[in-house]
C-alpha cells in the first residue's frame, strides 16, 4: 500500500492535517504532488539510491517531500533544526546528500554555510530553488523508475559524531510493505480508520517511520507543531483521534497538568497511546494506565531496526518495569565474553535473526555492533525474566537520553575540550524528573585562579554557540583533576555514580 492507491481511492480524505493551523493535505493532492516532486528529483539528476537531506520543521509538506523521496528510490536524511551549521554539514557530508530541502527562513535563521556541492530547494522564496515553482506542471503520475526508497537517520551514537543508519535497497515495488513495519500495522491495527495524533518533531526516527506507515494505510495524521500537554489532551478529543505517540517526557508533563483540567479528559476514541524513545519510570507508566486505562503500548527499538520487542498495559501490570518480548527477532543477552546469560542475569542485549543493516561509511563501528553470529546490539544492557520479558537496566556507553532526544557525550566534550579555559572534560547524564536525564560536564579547569560561576556561565555559552542547545550541559562541575587510567580511559562511571546514587534504579 501507498499514497498512490489511497489519492485514486479516496482523493478528498485528508492525509496530514497541522494540529495548529488547521491547514491539510488530501491523499489525491499528496499523490500529485510526491509524484511531481518525484520528477523533480529525477530532472536534478538524482538516481535511485542517490541521496538526499531534509532541514524543515513540522511542515504540513514534510511527508510530501518523504514521499516523493520514497517513491523515487532515493535514500532521504532528516535533519534537526535545532542543529548548528557544524553537525547540519557533517551529516550532509557523511550521507553523500545531493540535495538540501528545507526553507530560506531556517536557512536564514541558523545562518548555515553549506557545501557549495549542495543543490538546495527551499518550501518558500529565497534565491535557491523554489518548490512550488519548480514543479509546477510537471507530470503527475509516477517516475518511469518508480522503486521503494528508505529513510536514512543519523543514531546517536555514544562516541564521536553520529552513525547513518542505511538499509540495502532490495528494489522493491512502491508499497511493498517491509516486515517490521508489517509487524506494528498488525499489532496496532494500523488501516484506513486511523486516525493518528503526531506529537514529535518530524526528523526524529519514531515520528517520521509512524507518519509513513499510517499513510501507507490510509489514515490520517494531525501533526502537532510543537508539543504542548493541554493542547495534546484537547486535540484527542476534538480530533476523535484513536492512535497516538508519545515519549515518558510528555506523560511527566500531562499529569502536571492541574487536576481540573486532567479531569475533562475522557479519552472515548482512543485505542492505542504507544511510546519509547527512553526509559518509562514505573510510578510514571502505573499514573497513566490509572488515569487513561490499559491502552498504553510499549516498544523497544533502535533506529537501527535491527530487532523489537512490544508489551501492552496488561502484560506490564504484571511485568512492571519491562519493554516486552520480541515481536522482530530474537533475544540474546550476553556476557562480557560472548556467552549466554542463564535468565535473570544481567547482560548486553542483542538481536539475532532481526534485519541487517550498516553505519555508513564506518565499517568499523557496524563490525563492533555484531558478533560472529551476526547478531546485533544497539549498547543497552538488560536481562530477561522467566516468562522472556525483557528489562532494560543501564546503557553501557552512558548515552544519554534526555526529553527521548538521544545525546551523544564525546561530541559535547569535543566542542568544550577545544575552549582555552579547559584542560579535561567529562559529560554524562543526570537524573531530572521532567526529562530522565540531562547533561552534566565535569572541567578540569585549566587555570586555577578561575571563577566557578563565572565560567560555568562563558563554558555553557560557548557550548550553546556550537552546538544545539538540547546537547549542551545545564550545569558544570569543576574538579583539579578527572579520573584517569594510565592509558587514558576516562572512568565516567566514577564520575556519574554520585549523581545517581539514591536515584530510582526504574529510570535509566
């Protein structure tokens, strides 16, 4: 299934609809226009397989673009807004991107200096290329080559910069559905029906993949622009939405909410409220269920696909704390030497039998994430009960994830290690209650007459010109020295055990 089939079958239904504006795509207006950027595409010289990256923010065209993207073959990058002209060129860069869409106002905004190799189409008026303009009365029926694409996402990794996540293209037919994605459809009863509230920016992994699938099915998304709790709580209703997403960072903000306005909510349509991206404290999921009922939906999953596991309210009211069973692949949990684990024995999780997938242009971190059976592993350590549900306990890398927004440390440590006031540096997570975690930096000064708050202040404004401000440290620490091995490995876990001490071991 695809646009395509739902633009024939019923043009006039809407098929994205923005939460705020009101404004909406039907399914007969998506299939012409995917398919006249499409042959856009192909006029800008992009073959199947090519690449290409998408800078926008919740755009009522964001899924146009994916679209026309999917049904050229092409492999499609989105990219954060939030990033800074650094990491934006990085994954331009790396991904082997042809072409940049997005909008001369976020151009303008972040005040990118991108690639000159780099053709750039923007949504509205500026000097580049003009989408509107430029498809006007192209064909609207399909390329001649019309094959599936794939997105490619950049996963946060632990070290260094992030990993493109690519797929091997199997040259498919447009609406040959893949077997993970043919999974979710039956367990969330994805079809026609759906109607799908999209809570998250665009450009993160669960948002973009869940958008896709319900479109392919012939639901309806209303796409929030930016999330807000009450405004969520009222769109459920109004919009008589039966499906939703969320991460644990939303839930901690709905049940803020006064208790009067708690109280008006009746959620009579909804069916399925899933959610992932991080951790879920026990207290916080036992909240939800009490006040929506048993429709939440956990999964656990990388956007690396390589292996998922799923587990409904009733499964987890006895199972408290678990992310499910596998529903793709096949669970290993594995010592420190390869063995397997008995149950209930911690261990690092791996998928065995999953899909296969590589870190573009880094063999070797795709080598170090599989083992010689070719079972994968995307860091987390957990451990399996009895029954074969699966318990995340920590991250073994000390990745951070904050507000279900994935932050790699090395790269902030990167950007502060390069400031003249910094000798050493240490960044990990910390507990905080509304976003699980956020960011800590430990100095080594590099003067000792230094003033604590004083460069506090000049180091987090330095971070914050470098890079987003979701990855830059709240606070920083200042200690003469950091502790070393004689080899130079950093002990972050000495490091980061104080701030999580008397914290629940339920969040991560």
């Amino acid at each position: 299934m695809h646009p395509g089939i739902h633009g024939q079958l019923r043009p006039k239904k809407v098929a994205f609809k923005l939460a705020g504006t009101g404004e909406s795509i039907t399914f007969g207006e998506l299939d012409r226009l995917s398919n006249q950027t499409a042959h856009l595409f192909r006029n800008l010289q992009l073959k199947v397989t090519d690449g290409l990256a998408i800078l926008l923010d919740n755009d009522l065209h964001y899924m146009t673009i994916c679209w026309a993207a999917q049904r050229s073959g092409l492999y499609f990058t989105p990219i954060s807004i939030l990033f800074k002209n650094r990491e934006i060129n990085y994954i331009l860069g790396n991904s082997d991107a042809k072409l940049l869409v997005t909008k001369q106002t976020i151009l303008d905004t972040l005040q990118l200096d991108l690639p000159r190799h780099i053709k750039v189409i923007t949504l509205d008026q500026g000097p580049h290329l003009h989408w509107p303009t430029q498809i006007d009365g192209l064909p609207t029926d399909p390329v001649e080559d019309e094959v599936e694409g794939s997105e490619m996402i950049y996963s946060s990794g632990t070290t260094g910069n992030p990993k493109g996540v690519r797929f091997e293209l199997p040259m498919n037919p447009v609406g040959t559905i893949p077997a993970l994605i043919g999974k979710r459809i039956k367990l969330y009863q994805i079809d026609d029906t759906v109607r799908y509230l999209s809570t998250a920016p665009l450009y993160h992994s669960a948002p973009l993949r869940y958008n896709l699938m319900i479109s392919r099915l012939g639901g309806t998304s209303i796409i929030m622009e930016k999330f807000s709790a009450e405004e969520a709580l009222r769109l459920l209703q109004e919009e008589k939405v039966t499906h939703s997403q969320w991460v644990p960072t939303m839930f901690v903000r709905l049940l803020d909410l006064p208790e009067t306005v708690r109280k008006t909510f009746h959620p009579e349509s909804l069916r399925f409220a899933i959610h992932a991206a991080a951790p879920c404290p026990v207290h916080i999921k036992q909240k939800m269920i009490n006040w929506w009922g048993p429709i939440l939906y956990e999964y656990y999953s990388g956007t690396e696909a390589n292996g998922s596991t799923a587990i409904n309210s009733t499964q987890w009211l006895t199972h408290k704390g678990s992310v499910g069973k596998p529903i793709h692949g096949e669970l290993r949990i594995l010592d420190d030497e390869g063995g397997i684990v008995p149950t209930g024995q911690v261990g690092l999780v791996y998928f065995a039998n999953g899909t296969d997938f590589q870190y573009y242009k880094d063999p070797e971190k795709t080598l170090a994430a599989k083992n010689q059976y070719g079972w994968s592993t995307l860091g987390d350590i957990g451990y399996l009960d009895t029954d074969g549900y699966l318990y995340l306990k920590d991250r073994k890398s000390f990745m951070i994830i904050s507000g279900g927004v994935n932050i790699y440390p090395q790269e902030i440590e990167d950007v502060l290690i390069s400031h003249i006031q910094v000798r050493d540096v240490a960044v990990f997570g910390i507990p905080n209650a509304e976003f699980g975690e956020e960011v800590k930096a430990v100095v080594q000064p590099a003067h000792p007459d230094y003033q604590p708050w004083e460069l506090q202040e000049e180091l987090i404004a330095y971070c914050r010109a470098n890079l987003s401000h979701v990855k830059c440290p709240r606070s920083i620490d200042f200690m003469t020295d950091l502790p070393r091995h004689p080899n130079g490995k950093l002990y972050k876990a000495e490091l980061r055990q104080p701030y999580w001490k008397s914290h629940s071991s339920n969040i991560l």
